[in-house]
C-alpha cells in the first residue's frame, strides 16, 4: 500500500506542474498581441497624417497660381493704357492747322511808286457784325488799267506764316486817276466806281492782328500790299505796318495823303474816322 501512493504523487505533482507552465505563456502572449496593435494602430495615423499634409499641398498650389495669374493681368492692363495715352497725345500734336490755299510766292518788293494799282482803303471792321467791309483800288497812272488776270489776296498772319485765306480773280478797268471797288454784297455804293463783291454777306476780311492784303498783277508779280495790326513777312512793306481799324465806330484806314505810296505802311497809312469808299481820302482822326 505505502508504494502504491507515492508514485501516484508524483504524477499529480509533475501535472500541475505542466499545467502553471501554460498559464504562465498566455500573459507573454497577450501581451505581444497588444504591441502588435499598438504598432499598427501608428502606421495607420502616419499613413494618414501624410495624406492629409498631400491634401493641404494640393489645395494651397491652385490658389498660389490664381495670385500669379492676378498680378499679370494688372500689369498687362497698365502697360496698354500707357501706351494708348502716348498715341493719343502723339495724334493730338501731329494734327496740323488747317490752310485754306496756299498764295503766290511773296517777296519784300513792291512796284515803284505812281508807276501801278494801289491797295488805297480798307474797312475790315465794323461794329457788330462786319457787313460792310470793302477794299479800294487806286489808279495813279495816266492810263486806264486792264484788271483780266489780276487778283487781291488776304493773308491770315496769325498762322506765322504767309497763309491765304481768300483769293477774288478781278475783271473789268480802273480809269486813269479811277477807283475800284471789292465790297459785300448790297454795298451801298454812292461814288459810282465799279465793283465787285465778296462771296459772304459779312465776316469776308479778317480783323486778327496781324493780317494783310496783296495785289498781284496779271504775270502773278505782287505789285501793292499792306499789313495791318504787325509786320509780315513778304506783305509789310518797308518794315512797319498799316494802324489798326475801329470795331467801335465808323472808320478804315486810308494812304493819307490819298494815293501816297512810299513803300511803306507804317509811313503811308493811317486811320481815319471818315469812310470815302470810290472816292478820294479824307483823313479825320
């Protein structure tokens, strides 16, 4: 009997043994279960914290190309309006002054005195409307003058240069010691000299300073002319020019005395209160 037990504690013994063994692993593992988990929970939030920052890359590049594309659309606007200005201004100055016709060639000689026609009177200036302005012609010769190919031409001094304005061809003559007239249409004309009219009714002559008239014969040579309110050149005789008109009252300016030609306006010109339109001068300050 006593035999019989003792090996049966043994192997009682050795199996709780071997069942503590077991036991103990289970922890290790679990353990080494929860590590694994750990670990994979980390690479998942890295992986995913990667694509995250990718997404922030991808939305920022689109709004940095909208900044660039901004900035040169401003530029490009800018720099076309500078240039359209600069055009602009450039068509503005090379636009140029209007010239109604250009004269004949103009020189500071005129034709000896008494020996020609003679611009003698001119009213370009009234009060009001100018509606009564004329140009008188005086024959100093001892001869009748043919006028077929003559002309009187107005120069506009203002333009600094020698610019026509206005050019009237002449026909008919002028009697020895005679007077001729180119006058507005309607002009009362109570000498009786011939006459011929200006196109308008009024505002013909202009009354700017400087201004003048010229008379070219029928070879185109300037015989006669006269600047008034400023010198000319090629239309001022002698250096000096002709008094200016009255816009104020009745008046013109006149050779005083009648027919006096020097070769020079400031000289043989004068103002006159007293208009004698075909007829001899009369000089009244």
């Amino acid at each position: 009997m006593r035999r019989l037990w003792f090996p049966l504690f043994l192997v009682l013994a050795g199996a709780c043994a071997a069942s503590g063994e077991d036991d103990g692993d289970l922890p290790t593992d679990a353990g080494s279960k929860k590590d694994v988990k750990t670990d994979s929970k980390g690479e998942v939030d890295a992986d995913e914290e990667e694509d995250a920052s990718e997404e922030e890359l991808d939305s920022s590049a689109p709004s940095d190309s909208g900044v660039k594309d901004t900035s040169v659309k401003d530029t490009s606007v800018n720099d076309t309006s500078v240039k359209d200005t600069s055009v602009k201004d450039t068509s503005v100055k090379d636009t140029s002054t209007p010239v109604v016709d250009s004269g004949p060639p103009l020189s500071d000689a005129s034709a000896p005195p008494g020996t020609t026609l003679l611009i003698n009177e001119i009213d370009y200036d009234q009060p009001n409307i100018d509606s009564a302005e004329f140009v008188e012609l005086y024959n100093p010769t001892a001869s009748a003058i043919n006028l077929s190919g003559y002309k009187i031409v107005f120069y506009n001094g203002a333009l600094k240069a020698s610019v026509d304005y206005l050019q009237i061809q002449l026909s008919g003559q002028v009697p020895a010691g005679g007077y001729f007239l180119i006058a507005a249409p309607g002009f009362k004309n109570d000498a009786g000299a011939s006459l011929i009219s200006f196109a308008d009714a009024s505002n013909n002559i202009q009354n700017g300073d400087p201004d003048g008239v010229v008379l070219f014969d029928n070879t185109n040579t300037k015989i006669d002319s006269v600047s008034y309110g400023g010198t000319m050149p090629g239309v001022t005789e002698g250096g000096t020019s002709a008094p200016t008109d009255s816009n104020t009252g009745i008046g013109s300016i006149i050779r005083s005395p009648n027919g006096t030609d020097s070769n020079v306006n400031g000289t043989d010109w004068k103002f006159t209160s007293k208009i004698t339109p075909g007829a001899e001068n009369i000089l009244v300050p």
